[in-house]
C-alpha cells in the first residue's frame, strides 16, 4: 500500500465505521457517469487512473470536513474505505440482493454495498489486498456497480457480470 500511513480508526460507538474519515476527494468520470470518491487511501488514485474502462480524474482535493457535491441521474458517490484492521486476501465472491440495495463480498477483505435508491457505494478493502487485486478485480466489479446504482443496467446483468468476475478472481 503505497502513500501514507492510514491511522486505525477505533471507536466503539460505531462498528459500522459510518463515520471513519475519509479526507481525500475527487471527481471521476466514467464513460456513463460521473463519481464523487471520497477515500482515505490515496493509492487508490493511481489505480483508478490506469483503471480499465477509462477513468478520468477531473480534480483532486483533500478536505478534512464537508458533503459531497449533489448526485445527478448519471451520477454516484464512491466511498472507499482502506480498513487497516481487516486483513487477509480476498477469497471467492458472493452476491446478496435485497430491493433497491446490493451487497458483493469478495471474504472479509472486500465488502462492497451499492444502494440505488441513495446512489451510492460503499466499500471496505482490507489492508492487506493489493493494487493489482483492486485495479483487477474489485475496481471493474465498483464499475458495474455503478451501473446498477445509476439505473443504467438491469439487476440481473449486473449479477451476471458480477459472478463471472468473482470467479476470476477466486483463482487469482
């Protein structure tokens, strides 16, 4: 994990870390939508770069307080979080659906939640999953993700598309 050191976020109040601090920001752009990130890893930024499909960063700003900037139709918030207490490797995939929300787990080093009512994505990558495992694997399956959240493909190809990449990374 390239950067700086991510602190340890230890509060008993909150075990969903709903409130973890996610200070890096920036604005990407997919060839259909447009993301807000927020991150508290900065590696992530290099991968979405050399990301595949194309990935445009549009600016690039730390900020230590704020809302993310209003969601659109095509549009989504990514929160990726670095959890430095989780470690492991990732294992195979699994897929739960419930309503407008979608849950893909990839073991307990990747949990990747999409909400399409909020438009949003939250995932959680653990320490020890590496840039080539996240430029991969986890980054195209947050892209289909996205997607979904945007109401750009049905749920059921979204599966699909989602369960083959799990497969593929279950023999990395």
């Amino acid at each position: 994990m390239a950067g700086p050191a991510i602190p340890s976020y230890r509060d008993p109040l909150d075990l969903l870390r709903r409130f973890l601090p996610t200070p890096f920001r920036t604005r990407v752009r997919l060839p259909f939508a447009t993301v807000e990130l927020e991150t508290n890893d900065l590696s992530l930024f290099p991968t979405l770069v050399s990301a595949e499909p194309p990935v445009e960063m549009v600016r690039t700003e730390q900020v230590s307080t704020g809302a993310p900037a209003s969601i659109s139709t095509h549009s989504c918030l990514w929160k990726i979080v670095r959890d430095v207490d989780v470690g492991g490797k990732v294992a195979e995939a699994s897929i739960v659906m419930a309503g407008s929300l979608m849950v893909y787990t990839m073991g307990p080093a990747c949990l990747i939640g999409a909400d399409r009512d909020r438009k949003e994505i939250l995932g959680f990558i653990g320490r020890d999953v590496d840039l080539s495992v996240l430029r991969e694997f986890i980054l195209p399956a947050v892209v289909r993700l996205t997607e979904y959240v945007t109401n750009l493909q049905e749920p059921s190809l979204i599966l699909e598309a989602l369960e083959v990449s799990g497969e593929a990374a279950c023999h990395a």
